[in-house]
C-alpha cells in the first residue's frame, strides 16, 4: 500500500500544484506571490515520488510527472476568458528590395548557410576530438566530455553565425577558429 499511496500521492499533490500555477498564471491581476502554494505543493509531491523509488529515480520520476501533468492541465484547460470582437487588421506588406540587391541577399543567407552549418560543425567537432585526445583523466571520462562538447559548441558557433550582424566578422573568425581547432586536434594525435 506504501507504493500506490506515496505514487498517488505524488501525482495528485503535482496535478494540484500546477493546476494552482496554471490558475495564478491565467489571471491578468492575481499578485505573482500566489504561485508559492502551487511550487509548494509540487515540491510536497516529490515526497510521494519517495515513497516510490530512490531519490535519484525519484527526482526523475517526480520531473517527469510535473511535465507530463503540465501538459495535460494546458491541453485540457480551455481558454476560458472572452476576446472582444476585433476587426480584421490590414495585411502588412514588406517593402519592394531595391533593384540589384537581390542577388547580394542570396549570396549573404548562402554564406550564413555555410557558415552556420558545416563549417560550425567542424568546429565543434574538431573541439570535440582534441577534447577526447588530450584532455586530462580517464579515456571513459573523455570520450563523455568529448560528446557534450561537440554539440554544444557547434550549436554555439551556429548561433552565433546566425545571430551576429556583420557577416564580415563571422566570416573571418569562423573560418580561422575551425583551422586551428582542426590543426590542433591533428597535432594532438600525432
């Protein structure tokens, strides 16, 4: 009985707690210090999540029980509240690209393209394989290095080739990172 009562436990004291943020949240002048009840009672279900598992299987079970009954409390959870009437805004339409400016845009988002794509990625990777060759510890702790850093970094440079304004900057320092970090990383083995 210990087992079903600390799960059901758990899982209603997670429903009632986001069911109580989901309430504060909805409401345009509900003060935001109403949400303590609600983290408080997610917080009281990991309690029953316990009574379940250990505590490192616990907090899983208890993170995962939070986000599968957030979803269902939005899924089911009507937009309750009435919209005025609102007549239909005019379309926006961007305006005309001077003439001669297209095939420079082109050009621009296929250098972008390049840059955040292939090139981000033999960043990341060559970081990745120096990272696994000459970092310090043991080969296993490495190689786990290794594979959070790769993904990481590429996401990073991607990013950042994205997002960065002057392409001028990116397309010089991009270029010239993913050359030493592939050197380095082939040095490295060597």
């Amino acid at each position: 009985m210990g087992a079903i009562g600390g799960f059901l436990g758990g899982l209603v004291l997670t429903a009632l707690g986001v069911a109580q943020l989901r309430r504060v949240w909805a409401s345009a002048e509900a003060p935001r210090r109403r949400t303590l009840p609600g983290w408080g009672l997610i917080l009281a279900g990991f309690a029953g999540w316990l009574t379940v598992a250990d505590a490192d299987k616990a907090i899983v079970i208890g993170i995962l029980a939070f986000s599968l009954v957030g979803y269902a409390v939005v899924a089911l959870g009507l937009d309750r509240r009435r919209r005025p009437h609102r007549a239909p805004k005019a379309p926006v339409t961007p305006p005309p690209a001077p003439a001669g400016r297209r095939g420079v845009t082109v050009l621009r988002g296929a250098a972008r393209t390049l840059l955040a794509g292939p090139l981000a990625a033999v960043l990341g990777m060559a970081l990745a394989a120096l990272v696994a060759v000459r970092a310090g510890g043991l080969e296993v702790n490495r190689l786990v290095a290794a594979g959070f850093i790769g993904p990481i970094v590429w996401g990073l440079a991607m990013t950042w080739a994205l997002a960065d304004a002057r392409l001028a900057r990116v397309g010089l320092l991009l270029p010239l990172m993913a050359v030493v970090a592939v050197a380095a990383a082939w040095l490295a083995r060597v």
